[in-house]
C-alpha cells in the first residue's frame, strides 16, 4: 500500500508542476518512465511489485515487465478525490459508482488489491467475492462529471 502512494505522490508532484495534469502516455510504463526521467521518482524500483513474469530493473529505464502497478489516464486537477489512480496489475476497474477490481482471465491473482486514490488515500483490499473480484474499489458517490478514464497497464491500455 505504500509503495502505491509513492506512486500517486510523485504523480500528484508531477501534476503540481504541470497546470494540474497528470503524466500520460500510451502504458503505465510509460507514464511511470515520465516519473523518472523527470525525476519525480529517483528508483526504478518503485514500479515494480512481485508478481507472475515480473523482474526488477537493473537500470532506470522501464519496461513493462519491470511494472507490476495499472495507472488511471486523464488525471486533472478536476477529476474525483475519489477516483483510482494507482492499483496493482492484473485486475480491470470500473469506473463508476460502486465499481470493482475484476480479475482479468489469465493472470495470477494476489490475495489483495493496494489502490491509492487522486485524494493520496490508500486501502489494501483483501475481501474478495468468490469469482476474484474486490467489489466497490470505486466508492459509491463517484462522479466522473461526464469525463471518461482509461486503465493504463504496463502493455497498454486496457479495453473496456
């Protein structure tokens, strides 16, 4: 869990020194490699979380088998308190009111989800309904105010 604040901490610093947008790219490797080259982030490391065909950098540039962490696309300073901007790989969110993590097919699921939110709140969700998803990682009052977010993962953006 804090290693996902780290994450949004350095993306909320990024976002203070950029009119209140945060990075973007085409992955959350990419935004993450901004971090660095930027230097928001001073260690590869900090993108990186043990999972299944995920290995540590050796250097500080990414790639996205160094990247264990999903990142929210389009941060501004208008967007919810309440949305999700950094949460562990391997799980689709919804975004909207009450939404959830949903495993996605194929990928080894951990026993937790650590999300942090734009606020640079945290939780680590560990009650899971039994198809593997963790229910309302979105809380129930979001509001997107009309704006749609993409998943970024370490390969891509993920489809909805």
């Amino acid at each position: 869990m804090q290693q996902s604040r780290e994450i949004a901490l350095a993306l909320f610093q990024y976002a203070s020194d950029h009119d209140g947008k945060f990075p973007e790219g085409n992955s959350s490797t990419e935004v993450f490699q901004k971090l660095l080259d930027d230097r928001y982030a001073s260690d590869s490391a900090l993108f990186f979380y043990p999972l299944a065909g995920k290995t540590k950098a050796t250097t500080n540039i990414l790639t996205p088998q160094n990247v264990g962490w999903d990142v929210t696309c389009c941060v501004d300073s208008q967007s919810p308190d309440s949305l999700p901007t950094v949460f562990l790989t391997g799980y689709k969110v919804d975004y909207k009111d009450g939404g959830s993590a949903i495993p996605l097919v194929g990928q080894d699921h951990t026993y937790f989800v650590a999300v942090t939110y734009k606020d640079n709140s945290a939780k680590a969700l560990v009650e899971k309904e039994p198809d593997g998803s963790f229910p309302k990682i979105v809380p129930e009052d979001f509001d997107p105010h009309g704006k749609t977010y993409r998943q970024l993962t370490p390969d891509g953006p993920l489809n909805p």
